[in-house]
C-alpha cells in the first residue's frame, strides 16, 4: 500500500505521468461521451459557419431520447451517402414547405430568419449575352410539399450553395451547440 501512495502521491515522474493520466481520463471519457468536435467542411453554411471552422457537437444519445429539434437548430445528419451534413433545422413534421423564386415559405408564410443567405438557385451560367460577362441565376421554385412524420426539412445558412431537403429525424448524429 505504500508503494501506491508514492507512486500516486509522490515526485516521482512516473508518479506524475500516471497522475496526469488518470485526470485525464476521468475528465476525457465523460466529455466524448456527450460532445464531439466537428469540422466544417464548405461553404454551405455561411456565413454563420466558415469553411474550416470547428465547432462543437452534443451527440444525440446525451440529447436525450425524448429529444427533437426544433426550428433553426442547427444538427449534423447522415445523408444516404454516408456523409455527415451540418444543415439548419427549417421544416418540422407536419409542415408545408414550398420554394417560390428562391424563397422558402412554410404553410404559406414566408420563412423570415436571419441566419440564411440568399435564395435557393437551382442553375448558375455564364450569361454571355450581357454587355460584360456575367452569371446568370435561376432561382428554383418547389411545389408544396407536406413534410412526413419522422422527418424533418433542412438547409444550409448559404442558400446558394447547400443541399437541402427532408432527411429523416433518426439519421441525425447530434445538435451544434458551440461554435
């Protein structure tokens, strides 16, 4: 018993190793159970998240099993890919979602927030019939769409450069809770 006691408690260097070791792990394990640190990867969400950005990430299972979001969480989900998306929470179950000229409204009313950045565009193009050459949008338009129980509507802050859509809730990997 002694030989712990110094071992734990004392100079040695072993001693500290195994000390710094020990806190370490006893405030390490618990963090990682619970959070993730996440890297942004493109522009999909700006300008709230930078290409290259880290941010905090509390994982699903520490959110709680009655847990569902809410309207402009900001989450990480698989898509059908296998990749993980960083996307803005826009549409909840239930809801109505329909673009009009790049504008997102939800059961007719236009979505209001001051996260996102211009419209949903759906083709960009050199427009070479202009006096100077210049790109020319096509903002997209969706026809109204009921979003599916279980599901929610997502989108990026970058409204030009994102994937957006129903996923469903269960795909979702943990809410963005500091960045």
């Amino acid at each position: 018993m002694e030989h712990v006691k110094r071992l734990l408690f004392g100079s040695s260097w072993f001693g500290r190793v195994l000390r710094i070791l020990t806190l370490l792990t006893i405030f390490i394990y618990p963090f990682g159970w619970h959070y993730k640190i996440c890297y942004i990867d493109g522009i999909s969400m700006e300008p709230t998240y930078d290409d290259g950005q880290l941010a905090l990430e509390q994982r699903l299972r520490s959110l709680g099993n009655d847990w569902i979001p809410e309207r402009f969480d900001v989450i990480t989900i698989w898509d059908k890919d296998g990749d993980i998306l960083c996307k803005r929470v826009i549409g909840l179950p239930g809801e109505t979602i329909e673009v009009k000229d790049g504008l997102i409204y939800i059961d007719n009313i236009l979505l209001t927030d001051t996260f996102g950045k211009g419209r949903l565009t759906y083709q960009k193009y050199r427009d070479y019939s202009s006096n100077g050459v210049a790109w020319r949008i096509v903002y997209d338009n969706i026809p109204p769409t009921k979003i599916k129980l279980g599901e929610i509507w997502i989108i990026g802050d970058n409204r030009e450069d994102s994937v957006f859509g129903s996923f469903p809730i269960n795909e979702i990997e943990g809410k963005l809770v500091l960045y």
